[in-house]
C-alpha cells in the first residue's frame, strides 16, 4: 500500500514544527500528529539565541519576531551578594550569528510556530494521539485516536518523534532509560509580578542560588505583558521539606532568596505545578524507521534553558538527514545526526555537571570584567553555540572548565 505520507511527525511543539517546515519546503509530504489541542501550557520559556538562527533558516524567524516577545540579551546570576551579568552578544561566534533571543509564553509561541507551518501546507492534526508504532523504514504505521476517540492508522515512509516530555517512541520501544544525575524537583507558577526594583533587567533571565545549599536555584523569567514565569529546582525526596506542602516549600525557597522582595507584591495567576524525574535519556537516538528529537530523545537539566535549543538543533539535523535520503543520497544516521547532535549535548551536560557540582559557579560568580577570549567562549555557550567545535570549550570540554575553574577559584 502507498503510505500515507513520506514522513510523519509525533508532535507539533518546536522540534515537530520546525522539521515539519524544512521538510515540506524541501518538497515532502508531511503529517503531524499532536495528541493536544494548541495552545497548552508548558515549560521552557526563556529561549537561547541559537535558537534564532534556526528558525530564521527555517522561515519562522518573522512571526515569532512579530509576535512581540520579551526581548532577552542575557542572564544575571545572583547568589546572597554575589552577582554576575552576562551580556549573550559578547559571545565567541562569528558576527552573523544571533546574539539576542525572546522570552516566551510557551503556549503561544509553540502556537506561532504550529500556525506558520500548517499555512505552508503541512498537515497538522491536533488531538491525535499516538497508540502504537510499527516501524520498518519505508513501511512505518503509527495508530493513533482523533480528537473524538475514534482510532485510525498512519502509513509513512519514516518516523520522527518530538513528543517532548512525552516520549511516545522511547517508551513505546522500550528505549526510556532515567537520567543518570541526581534526581530534582521543579515547582513553577507564573505571576503578576509587580516588580518595581530599578535593577532589576527584564532583559535578561535571572537565575538565583540559594545562598548556604548552592544545589539549589530558581528561574524568573519575565514577559512582555509584565507577567513571569518563576521557578524553583531542588534535591526530590529531600528530608529538609518532608511534610511539607509544595506551596510552603516554594514559599520557603523563595522567602530565602532576594526574590522574596523582589516578588513582594506579585500575584499568582496559576496554579502552582510540580514536575520531578524530568531527567532522562534514550537508549538510542535512532532505528529502524525512526528518528528521536529534543526532549524524546533526551532531556538534561533547565538550569541553562538548553532544551528548546536542543531540540531545534536536532530538529536541524535530522531534517537535512532526510532531504538527502528524499534526494537519492545515502545517510549514515549516526554519522550524520547521532554523533554531531551528541557533540553539543555532552558540552551542555558537562556544564550542568559542573553547575552542580559548583565549578561552573564558580566560574561564573568570578569571571574577570574584562572582554577576554575565554569569557567569549563560556558567553558562547551560554547562548546555545555548544556545537561549534571552533570554540576550545566546545572541542575540549573538561579541559578548558577545569583551566577556567582555576582561574578563576578565589585564592585560599
């Protein structure tokens, strides 16, 4: 039988719009199931600014542009009295390369990118969700339930997953394995914030450390309607809030940190979420007949706001993997997508890693203020170029974070 489509896509946030997009410019048939119905909550709202370079060559730079974000040129890192801001445009890259981003509500931002992509002509099908999967490449069949519960069946050429958090395939095929750091918990509103410090920069995320347990940090995220987005990551299980209810250890957490006054006079206007063992892998990135991205494939931590780049950059990746086979060309998908993917994802693992372990702080919270060569290349990262094997800190990791650590370690 003649499949339905040359490749169907599961989900329709930034990874499955923005492949969805390449694809079908390149002139394949393309099919996206979404098991929600847009827009939705979720998470992931401050953005990097490589991930601006991808959707401009995607075609979707200029709604997302339009659409009048917050607009973002760095990070500020607060720890007790120590403060460090990091400007992202003073970065490593070529001139050519974005250097600021935006501050997103995800919901309508990952609506924006939904929309452009099924006005170019892709067919995207909300409240479909996925049921089974029975892949072979060149004969795949993804069963799936509508909107109104009815089933139905999808034949395709190829599969690619960007479920996100969902992890339709991994879990499907047995491929979902947890992550190997500590396991933490996130709990997460957003508010009328109110805020009226005159430095405080709506400009830049700001990511606070609790000033005496420095494995735990928050994010305030602030949007152009003058609502944010703050959240708090701590140890899960940890004895020093059992009994406690999640509104009273957010608002402990927060009390203990300048965000308190800072957030004096904001107002709640969502329920408080919860979401613990967010970190995990896949066993594999690839198979037969199939392709994982973002987040389905893996998700590391929120701590740099890696995970839209991420999955964007596979997004990237996988679909110049595919026009090639479209074209007649042979793909070796682990020479061509798993390797280089995984290039940039050990880079940005190695500074959670080190982020946690206090490294990275320590980098951060005494960096010189000077514009060196070295402060370009964590700036880089930062900003999302963690694939840029011109940058030593890319190309040599451990090396150059331990080189900096000593630099940069107050003398005893």
């Amino acid at each position: 039988m003649k499949p339905d489509c040359d490749i169907a896509i599961i989900g329709a946030g930034p990874a499955g719009s923005v492949i969805a997009k390449f694809l079908h410019d390149a002139g394949m048939a393309v099919t996206v199931l979404e098991a929600e119905t847009f827009p939705r909550f979720v998470i992931g709202e401050s953005l990097l600014p490589n991930c601006m370079n991808v959707l401009e060559r995607a075609g979707l730079l200029d709604a997302v542009t339009d659409a009048g974000f917050q607009f973002k040129n760095g990070a500020v890192f607060e720890c007790g009295p120590q403060y460090m801001s990091i400007d992202f445009r003073q970065n490593f890259e070529p001139s050519d390369c974005w250097g600021t981003t935006f501050q997103v509500k995800r919901a309508q931002f990952d609506q924006i990118l939904a929309t452009e992509t099924a006005r170019a002509g892709v067919d995207i099908r909300f409240g479909h969700r996925v049921t089974s999967a029975n892949l072979a490449d060149g004969d795949c069949r993804l069963g799936f339930t509508d909107e109104n519960g009815n089933p139905g069946e999808l034949r395709a050429g190829f599969v690619v997953d960007a479920s996100g958090y969902g992890r339709v395939l991994p879990r499907m095929l047995g491929l979902a394995r947890p992550g190997k750091s500590i396991e933490r918990r996130a709990l997460f509103t957003h508010m009328r914030d109110h805020i009226t410090d005159p430095g405080y920069d709506r400009e830049k995320i700001l990511i606070t450390v609790h000033p005496t347990r420095h494995e735990i940090w928050y994010w305030l995220i602030p949007f152009s309607d003058g609502t944010a987005s703050i959240g708090a990551i701590y140890p899960d299980n940890d004895p020093a809030f059992a009994g406690m209810s999640d509104q009273d250890i957010f608002n402990q957490l927060i009390n203990d940190t300048r965000l308190g006054s800072l957030l004096a006079n904001a107002e709640p206007i969502r329920d408080l979420n919860s979401i613990a063992g967010y970190s995990a892998q896949s066993e594999k990135l690839f198979g037969d007949g199939y392709v994982l991205l973002g987040n389905s494939a893996g998700f590391l931590d929120p701590v740099f706001s890696s995970g839209v780049t991420i999955a964007m950059h596979s997004a990237e990746l996988a679909a110049k993997a595919l026009i090639a086979r479209h074209n007649g060309n042979a793909v070796d998908w682990n020479m061509d997508f798993a390797e280089p993917l995984s290039k940039g994802v050990d880079t940005f693992r190695a500074y959670v890693d080190a982020w946690y372990d206090g490294r990275l702080q320590t980098i951060i919270f005494n960096q010189p203020d000077d514009d060196s060569q070295l402060k370009r290349m964590v700036v880089s990262i930062l900003a999302g170029y963690a694939w840029n094997m011109e940058n030593p800190l890319v190309a040599k990791t451990e090396r150059y974070l331990e080189m900096l650590h000593d630099l940069c370690a107050p003398s005893s």
